[in-house]
C-alpha cells in the first residue's frame, strides 16, 4: 500500500481560536487597560497565513465582481470568506463579551455583531477616506485582509477615547453631528486644532481592537490602483433600546 506524507491541512482558524483559548481574566483584563491607555490594542498574527490567503482571494473576487470599484459586504455575504465562521465562532465572541465586563462592569449583552467587510479601490477611494467618526458600537474589531505596501496605504487614525457612553441616544446623536460636520472634518484632517492624532500602520492577518464607539477615528487616502481591505466586528450597541432610535430607523 502506498501511503502519501501529506500534512493534513489544518482546520480553519486554528491560530486564532488557540490564542482567543488561552486567554485568561487577567490578559482580558490587560487587553481592556491597553485600549484604555493607547487608544488600540494590537494581537500580531492572529490569522494563520492560509486563513489569510482564503480572505485575501475571496477580496479580489468581490472587486473583480464589484467591476473594480470599493465594496462593502455585509454579514450574509461574507459565506466561504472564513469572517462568517470568525463571527459565528464562540471563542472569539467571548472575547467582546468578556472585554465589555471587563471595561464597563456591566453583564455583557448577546454578542451579535454588525459585521462588514470594507474594500476600497478604484476611484471611489477617496470619498471613503478621511471620514472621521465614532461607530454606533461600543467595541470595535478590526483585522485588516489586504494593506497596500507602499504609496498611500491608508493608515488608520484614531483620537482615542474622547467620551463616554452617553446616557440616552439624544447625546450620542449631538456628538456625531458636531463630529459630521464639513468645518470639524476639515479641522481634523489638517489636524489644526493640535490634537494628536495616533497613527497606525496596519499589518494584514493580525487583530486591532479599540472603543469604536468612543474614540474618533478613521482611514487615511489609498491610491486608487491599490486595494485597502479591512474587516470590521462591531458589538453592543448602547441605544439599541432607545425609542427615538427606532422611531428615526437610524443604525
Ligand atoms: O477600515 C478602517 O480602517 C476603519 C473602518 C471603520 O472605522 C468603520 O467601518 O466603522
Ligand atoms: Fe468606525
């Protein structure tokens, strides 16, 4: 009989549901004080190089099939790209549960995310970029698929925790639009109200995660030949029960 010495491929995931296992209270813990501190926590190599090579196929398909422009896929159209089983997978979900008690002291609600796969190429690059914002959710995942390696790659950016989880969905809404504004943005993109901006230099395959909901932040210009793709796991909207919230139908 002959028999062949394949190595079995590994299962998908196998990387990051190793790391996401191993994590103790106290590195949650440490995770939660690092965001607290630097804005952002960074997990190098959270993706395996396989897990990362079937994302970064399935990215250029979406644009190839999106005619060479910047897409956005939402959850159900995530099937086959490995971010619909990285969300649907428990260890990973109890990460955000656990980073929320852990921040917040508060039992953590259903982790459901609203989850999207960001890719920016083509001409419409522009009017993605520079868009500074706070996210509707309170943790913010973000693993970055593909990354352009030179020219304009589109560093994020991020003013890290500039407030805090607002009471009702009446402030949360007062801040966004002092935030949305053309005089703010222009403000912020020439920096020139001196705050400083942290600036980071994305690696794809490993895992960034910071307050989304409160920190400013967003993704500097990539040149329009280039493809910039992230993958964002937003969890726990604070106003998800607010009334006016539902009556505006707004996310
Ligand atoms: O792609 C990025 O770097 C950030 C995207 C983001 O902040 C968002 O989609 O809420
Ligand atoms: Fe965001």
């Amino acid at each position: 009989m002959f028999s062949f010495d394949v190595e079995p491929a590994m299962p998908h995931l196998t990387s990051a549901k190793r790391w996401l296992s191993a994590l103790s209270d106290s590195d949650v813990h440490g995770i939660a004080q690092k965001i607290d501190k630097d804005g952002i926590y960074c997990a190098p190599d959270f993706l395996s190089a396989d897990d990362l090579g079937r994302l970064q196929d399935f990215v250029a398909a979406a644009i190839a099939l999106g005619g060479n422009q910047s897409v956005s896929l939402a959850s159900n159209q995530l099937g086959g790209s490995g971010l619909d089983e990285l969300g649907n997978c428990d260890e990973f979900k109890a990460l955000f549960s656990r980073l929320y008690f852990s921040s917040l002291g508060r039992q953590a609600p259903e982790v459901k995310f609203y989850q999207i796969l960001r890719c920016l190429t083509g001409r419409s690059v522009a009017k993605h970029s520079l868009m500074f914002h706070y996210d509707s959710y309170v943790i913010t995942a973000l693993v970055p698929v593909q990354i352009p390696q030179s020219g304009k790659r589109g560093d994020f950016l991020i003013i890290p925790n500039t407030r805090k989880i607002r009471s009702t969905y009446v402030l949360n809404l007062a801040d966004k639009a002092i935030l949305d504004n053309v005089l703010m943005q222009r403000l912020l993109r020439r920096r020139a109200d001196g705050v400083k901006i942290n600036r980071i230099s994305m690696v794809p395959g490993n895992l960034y995660l910071f307050w989304g909901y409160r920190s400013i932040h967003t993704n500097e210009p990539v040149d329009e030949d280039a493809v910039r793709a992230t993958a964002l796991f937003h969890y726990a909207d604070p106003h998800a029960d607010s009334f006016l919230k539902r009556r505006l139908r707004l996310r």
